[in-house]
C-alpha cells in the first residue's frame, strides 16, 4: 500500500469518525491542538487502524506521533513491512 491511499484512508476516517474538518487536516496538524482529539479518541484511532491495516497500535507508538505525517508514514512503514 503506498503512502497517499494511508493518507486517504486515514483522513476518511478522521472525517467520518471525528467529524473533523477537512480544512484543518494537513500534515503538520497535531493531533490534540489542532484536531481536538483526545484520550478516549485515540482507543477509537486503535480500533480503525487495526480494523483498516490489520495492525494494532500502541500507547507508545501513538505517544512517538506528534503529528499526521508522522503517524502517516508510521502506518505506511507499518503496513509495508
């Protein structure tokens, strides 16, 4: 899978899931400043991300993803390997 269908996969979701705004989905968006998620959001990003990549995700790994890109390239390396 390469990077741009993880991108469209994980901002579908973010959309659809968070009803977050599509204008402030960019890669430099962190995840709690400017997407307003939090905690118990971040057990639903678990769940969708093992649902739609077939990997589950840490605590820590999330802790180490400040940002999309970041999480972005994490999945894709991820799902690559």
């Amino acid at each position: 899978m390469d990077r741009s269908e993880v991108v469209n996969i994980v901002n579908d979701f973010l959309i659809e899931e968070f009803e977050i705004d599509e204008s402030v989905i960019s890669e430099d968006a962190k995840f709690i400043d400017d997407l307003d998620i939090d905690s118990l959001d971040f057990v639903d990003i678990v769940v969708i991300v093992e649902k739609n990549f077939g990997f589950k995700l840490t605590a820590e790994d999330l802790s180490k993803m400040p940002d999309l890109k970041s999480f972005y390239d994490f999945i894709t390396e991820r799902v690559n390997q």
